[in-house]
C-alpha cells in the first residue's frame, strides 16, 4: 500500500519537472527569437522615423 503513495507522488513530481522544463524551454526560444530580431525591429523604427515627415506647404 505504501509503494502505491509513493509512487502516486513520485508521477505528479515528474509531470512537474516535465511540464517546467517545457515551459523553460519554450520561454528561451522565445527570448533567442527576440535577440535575433531585435537588429530588424530596431531597422523597422528608424525607417518609420523617417518616413514620419510632415509636409509643409
């Protein structure tokens, strides 16, 4: 009976563990997904700076 508590324990550990490493997992890509396109979005604002000219008659 007390192999059977332990176990049951020992499952929500390691869907625990797993479910964090997932998440972990996923929260770097995303962060390596944002350093790569930070030289490309920072492009895309200076070139709307530029094209943010008033015209003046």
């Amino acid at each position: 009976m007390s192999e059977v508590a332990q176990q049951k324990d020992r499952f929500w550990i390691y869907v625990g563990i797993t479910v964090f490493v997932i998440v972990a997992g996923i929260l770097l890509i995303k962060q390596s997904e944002n350093e790569k396109f930070a030289p490309i979005k920072q492009q895309v604002a200076e070139e709307l700076a530029q094209m943010n000219v008033r015209v003046l008659n």
